[in-house]
C-alpha cells in the first residue's frame, strides 16, 4: 500500500516573479548569450568596469537576459582591473599595459 504525500494547507505558491509569459528570455554565460551565442563581452566588460549597465536584452536574437550574467575577460593580478576582452590567440601571454603584470583570464559574475 502507498500513500500519496500531501503537501500541507499552510504552503502558498507563488508564480516566478520577473519572468514574461512566453517572452523569449536567455542568460549570459561566459561573455555569449545562452540562447543565440551571440558574443555580448563586450557589453560585460563596459559593465564590469562601472561604465555602463550590463545589457537587459541580447542583441541578436532579442532575448530578455536574466541573472546569472557572466564575462569571460582578462584581469591583472596586480592592479586587479579588468582591462581587455579575451586576444584572438588565448595560448599567448598577455601583459597589462598600465602596470606591465600578467593577465589571467576569469570569468567573472556580472550580475
């Protein structure tokens, strides 16, 4: 014999509060979009530096981004700034221009 289990009258749900009925909606993992892989890093960037908002809506395919939101992009380990999007050649070493020490990648939670 089994019992089905029966949540308790006190438990209340809600609907997901932010999400659109139907709406296309995407995050950004990475620096790309998770629906379209549309590059957004340089929009992550510009938000990770303090000189823009991180984007509310992918580019490409128009999906509204919702947290998590990440960049992929280079940091300096001594001055700790986020400098540069990721060189075309990632094997290659690249050196800070403002105080000459090495970058390292790091995704880096944006929002």
């Amino acid at each position: 014999m089994s019992e089905t289990s029966k949540s308790p009258d006190n438990i209340i749900r809600l609907p997901l509060p932010n999400l659109p009925r139907g709406g296309k909606t995407a995050h950004v993992r990475g620096g790309r979009c998770t629906r379209c892989n549309e590059d957004l890093n340089d929009l992550m960037l510009q938000a990770l530096r303090g000189e823009a908002e991180p984007p509310q809506f992918c580019r490409r395919c128009g999906s509204t981004l919702f947290p998590p939101l990440s960049a992929r992009a280079l940091r300096c380990g001594r001055c700790k700034q986020w400098l540069t999007l990721q060189p075309e050649d990632p094997s290659r070493e690249a050196f800070c221009t403002r105080c000459g020490g090495k970058l390292a990648y790091r995704t880096k939670l944006v929002r």
